[in-house]
C-alpha cells in the first residue's frame, strides 16, 4: 500500500473517531444538562415546601398561644403537612400510566 494510501486511511478513521466523540461528549452533557435542571426545579419545590411547612407552624403556635394546647391543633397541622404531601401531582407530560 502507498503512502498516500495509508495517509487518507489514517486520517478517514481518525476524522470519523473524532466525530463519533464529539457526539458522545455531546449526549454526555446534554444529559448533565437535564438532570441540573429537574435538581434546579426539585431544589425550588422544596424550598417552596418549606416556606409553607413554616407557615403552618406558625399558624399552630399562634393558636396554641391564643387558645391552649388542643388535639386538634396538632391534628390540623399533621393533616396539613401530611396532606400536601400525599397529594398526587401529575405535572404535564409525567404520568406513568
């Protein structure tokens, strides 16, 4: 085989090498990309969760200051909290079945 030969061979294999990774690189941080975005919007719903967790504890302490310490107040927060938490939320494009 010439030498020339052996060149254009050399370089076809390492151009569709190259391109092929570069592909590959691509699909690699695409997917980094989507999983820092659904831990972006996780990390958002629980901060909102949160601020609402504390609400309700607020809620609880004025009522245990204005009106004593009663089942019922510990009740309405534990279904509250609980409550929002069992809720099935089907977002658009997210149902299993």
């Amino acid at each position: 085989m010439t030498d020339f030969a052996q060149m254009h061979i050399f370089f076809l294999v390492t151009t569709v090498t190259v391109a092929i990774l570069g592909l590959l690189l691509a699909f690699i941080f695409f997917r980094i990309y989507q999983i820092l975005t659904e831990v972006e919007h996780i990390s958002h719903e629980f901060s909102e969760e949160s601020k609402l967790m504390r609400e309700d504890i607020a809620d609880l302490r004025k009522n245990v200051r204005e009106k004593g310490l009663k089942f019922k107040n510990l009740f309405d927060l534990y279904s509250l909290t609980l409550g929002r938490f069992t809720r099935k939320k089907h977002r658009k494009g997210t149902r299993i079945f």
